[in-house]
C-alpha cells in the first residue's frame, strides 16, 4: 500500500516555481528521493495556473511519511515555505492492492 500525497503551492510573483527551483538547487529534494521509504517527489506546473506548482509526494507507508516527517529536511522546507510565502492544498490518497483494473487496462496506451 503506498501512500501519495498532492501537494499545490501557490504563491504571488512566480514565487511557487522559485520554491521549487530552490528545493532542487539545494540538493533537498535530492535528498528526500534518498530517504528510505521515498517512492516518488517531482514537481510539476499545472498549465493554466501560473501562479502554483504541484508536488507529488509517494510513500511506501505512514511510517515513511513519519520518518520523513521528523528529519532535518522538515525544518528546511519549512523555512522554504515561509520564504516564498506559499499557502498550500493537500490531497492524500492511498493505493490499493489490485492496481488498475483489466476493465481500464484497455484505455491505456504506452
């Protein structure tokens, strides 16, 4: 079962995609990639909204979540978070076992 989480930051004057090119340019997110349990942390830019960017943030389990949660790098994003003045969304979903159905396989194209 692995846990993502959605994250939208949103701030005035291009500061969210700032935030986010400070996160890479700091070596952070390389080093939450790093942290055992990290599935997935990548960044992307909804096309009609300028003003925010979206993290999607996987984890193998809540213990990971946790873990991750009380590291050093927190206290880093979070004065990041200040910096940029951001205000935040967050979704939360949680995988289930069976993956994606034989009914839906038919509409995925790779």
């Amino acid at each position: 079962m692995a846990i993502t989480i959605n994250i939208y930051y949103t701030g005035e004057n291009g500061n969210a995609r700032k935030f986010a090119e400070e996160m890479i340019s700091s070596g952070v997110v390389h080093d939450i990639r790093m942290e055992s349990g990290n599935i997935r942390y990548e960044y992307f830019f909804p096309i009609d909204r300028e003003d925010t960017i979206l993290l999607i943030d996987s984890w193998e389990n809540q213990q990971s979540i946790d873990r991750h949660h009380a590291s050093p790098m927190m206290e880093q994003i979070i004065k990041l978070r200040e910096k940029y003045n951001l205000s935040m969304k967050v979704e939360r979903y949680v995988s289930d076992e069976m993956g994606i159905p034989a009914a839906d396989q038919k509409y995925i194209r790779e």
